[in-house]
C-alpha cells in the first residue's frame, strides 16, 4: 500500500537478477492519483537500501486541532458540514502520522524514498533485505569472492515466489528471459 490513509494506491517494487524496478502513484494531496512514476535501477548502481520508519509528531498536533475544530463546528448552526469535512480532515491526517518508506541510495550518493503503508512494515523490511542481500552478492561477484550461503527457501515461500514472478510477467514488468532466469533460480532453491 502506498500510505495508510491512500490505502487504494499501490507502490510496486520489483528485484530482478539486473534491475529493480519501481511503479509508484503520482498523487494530488497524497490521495487523488492522476498517474505513475515508472523507475528502474541497475543493480550495480545502487549503493544501499533502507526500510524506516517516522512518526509525524507536528501532523499529529495539526490533526488533532482540526478534529477538535470539526467535532465543535457540529454545535454550530449551519456548518455542521464543513465540521464534519475538518473532523475527517483531523483523523486522516493522525491516521497518516506513522510513515514508512524504502529508501534507494544509488552510487552517485542520490537517495530515491518510495512510501509505503506501516501496515506493510514486515514485507517492506523484507523485501530491503532481500535487495541488500541480492547487492551483496552482485558486489562479491564484482570482486570475485564467493556469496554467503543462503539458507534454502521453504516451499510455501518458494510458492509465494513463483505466484509473485508469474504476476511481474502477466503485468509486463519483466522479460520473458528475466522470468526464465529468475523462475529458475526459485527452482534451483528447492
């Protein structure tokens, strides 16, 4: 998801053997989508990946003292509606406060954020290790040292896995090669 309050938008992050490729919503006000941002970064560019979370203390403080206008705007004759809209306002804006976001920092020293929903925390932590360890072993390969020992996926994981790469193929987003190389490696794990 890409926020909590946009629950409706999604952000796509997608690790191939070469490229991670990015889709994630254009927004108006962080809830109105008028289009996508395609990215894609080589492997070998990418410095490092982080998966962080915030809390936003001040949207806090400012949701607070709009919902607080909202719910007394109710006991005032002909806005009970603009009360209601600012309540709304209020709430949305406490629900947003815990921020989470997968940070891409490329060799160059630049650092791309992608937003996700904290209720995603455990598949973004995931997927940043995932990325992290993939760099690792592309960077071992690079100076011709052997990659650390994974231990072996498990098959419901490994399910999973196949279901992912079999849907990043149906939308387009990887090749038919990136797909027979990566399927393979899945199925080299077993």
């Amino acid at each position: 998801m890409f926020s909590t309050v946009a629950f409706f938008l999604h952000t796509e992050l997608v690790l191939t053997d070469r490229r991670l490729y990015a889709l994630r919503p254009n927004t108006v006000f962080g809830l109105i989508p008028v289009g996508t941002a395609r990215s894609n970064f080589p492997i070998e560019n990418i410095a490092g990946i982080n998966a962080g979370t915030r809390f936003d203390v001040l949207g806090v403080l400012i949701g607070a003292i709009a919902a607080l206008f909202g719910v007394g705007a109710f006991f005032i004759p002909g806005v009970g509606l603009l009360g209601l809209l600012l309540a709304l306002f209020g709430l949305g804006v406490i629900i947003g406060a815990p921020k989470q976001a997968i940070d891409v920092m490329n060799s160059g020293g630049g650092r791309i954020s992608f937003p996700v929903s904290v209720f995603e925390r455990d598949r973004t932590v995931e997927f940043a290790n995932r990325v992290a360890e993939a760099l690792a072993q592309t960077s071992s390969r690079a100076s011709g040292t052997a990659p650390v020992a994974t231990q072996p996926a498990r098959s419901g994981a490994t399910a999973d896995a196949l279901r992912n790469l079999q849907a990043l193929h149906d939308q387009g987003l990887i090749t038919d090669g990136e797909f027979g190389a990566k399927r393979a490696e899945i199925l080299g794990r077993l």
